[in-house]
C-alpha cells in the first residue's frame, strides 16, 4: 500500500488578518468606556476561528475542527462525500448524520478522497445519485469507481464501492 500523506485544509488567512485589523480598530472603542471591552471578543473568535477551524484527512479518517472542538470521523463511518449547491462538502455517516466539512471545497474532493487512500483517477464514472459514493472500508488496491452514467442516464442507484470516491464537478 502506498504511503498517503495527511492533507489540511484550512480557511484562507485573510479572515484572520481582517480579523486582527477589526481587533485594532475595536480598541479605541472598547477603551472609551468600560461596558464596550467585550467588544474586543468578536474579533479576537473570529481570528482564532479562522485560524483553527478546517477538515485534516489522513488514513485512518478525517478530523474535523471547529472554533472549540475536535471531531474524528474514521473513514469505515464515511458512506458518501457531497458537495452541496454552494460548493460546500458534506460527508454523509452510516446512520445518515450529514457533516459539514469546513474549508473542504468541490474542487477540493480529489485531494480528500486521496487522503483517505482512495483514487480518482481510477474513477470515471460518476455515482447517478449525484453524490459520492464509499463502501466504508478502504480497500488497498483495485477500482474505487461508483456505479452509474456521468451523464446520469439511467437513474439507478450507485454500486457500493470499495472505499471513498468523489463526484467530478459537472461543467
């Protein structure tokens, strides 16, 4: 089996940095009385939200981070990786508790789905369902493909497949 390599994805850093100058502009207000101090907080979360909030994938699952907290998803919980109309990537779990994955974005699915040990490349078939298919164990070799017409012809549900698999955007 080949190494794979963890891959973060994280939100831009300009939402820090806009963040640190909201900060400095907010001291000269929450100074002039007492009672505006807390103003100070807003930017100071939203700076460490946008430092620490995002979606690491490795072999073994997917770690998601919020403002304050961790969640690890391993990838046998994982049965299919969506992204919604606005570009945003889900993961659905087997009980059918739909995840946001933060700062994991539609063009982001190769990289994710080869985090998890998974290949694209070996996948041109697209899942009809128009959602991304995965059999929950990952397999070590052979074809991770979904079942189905990229053209989403016949309407039938996707084959289950053996391990994550991504959805090619439409175009």
């Amino acid at each position: 089996m080949a190494l794979v390599r963890p891959v973060k994805f994280r939100h831009n850093a300009a939402i820090s940095i806009a963040a640190l100058v909201a900060f400095l502009g907010a001291v000269p207000v929450a100074t002039a009385r007492w009672y505006l101090a807390p103003i100070l907080l807003v930017p100071a979360l939203v700076a460490i939200w946008g430092w620490r909030a995002g979606t690491d994938a490795d072999g073994d699952g997917v770690r998601v981070r919020a403002l304050a907290g961790t969640r690890r998803i391993p990838w046998s919980r994982i049965t299919g990786l969506a992204p919604d109309d606005r570009g945003r990537v889900h993961a659905t779990l087997d009980g059918g508790t739909v995840v946001r994955l933060p700062a994991v974005g539609r063009a982001d699915l190769p990289r994710l789905v080869a985090a998890g040990g998974g290949d694209l490349a070996a996948s041109g078939d697209l899942a009809a369902s128009g959602e991304l298919a995965t059999g929950g164990e990952l397999a070590t070799g052979g074809d991770r493909a979904t079942g189905g017409d990229p053209a989403g012809g016949d309407g039938e549900p996707a084959a289950e497949a053996a391990g994550p698999t991504a959805q090619q955007p439409s175009q």
